[in-house]
C-alpha cells in the first residue's frame, strides 16, 4: 500500500462511524460499474415489503443492544 493511501486511510478511521460507513459505501459502489436492474428492483420490493410488515405492526423490532446480546450467546453456545 503506498503511503497516500495509507494517509488516507489513517484519516478516515479518525472519523465518526457514519462517515467511515458512507464512505465505505461510495468506494465499493464505485467497484461495481455493472448494475443489475433485476436484482435493484428486487431488493427495492424486499425493503418495502419489510417496511410494510414493521408498518401494520406484524413484526416485533428489536433494540440493537437486545440482538447483540442474543448474537454474542449464540456465539458462545456454537463455539
């Protein structure tokens, strides 16, 4: 890695956590120069499918915090 890039990469992980993310996020969209609509229009109907669910109240939301927890142990358990 030359050192621009490590300068760069030095700074960017100084930064909070949704500017690292949004960076992440242009960099490997930047990676994929083909897109395919049929996967987008796919994804695009999966979200709003779950946004439906959450919406007519036929789904629980779980604070993170609750879900980290239950990962963390399941963790152990299979470990």
């Amino acid at each position: 890695m030359n050192t621009a890039v490590e300068s760069i990469l030095v700074q960017a992980m100084q930064m909070p956590a949704q500017d690292r993310a949004a960076i992440a996020e242009r960099l490997t969209s930047s990676l994929d120069t083909e897109t395919d609509w049929d996967v987008e229009i796919a994804w695009q109907q999966e979200v709003q499918r779950c946004v439906d669910e959450v919406e007519r109240g036929e789904v629980v939301c779980l604070p993170w915090e609750q879900v980290l927890q239950r990962l963390r142990k399941n963790s152990r358990a299979t470990n």
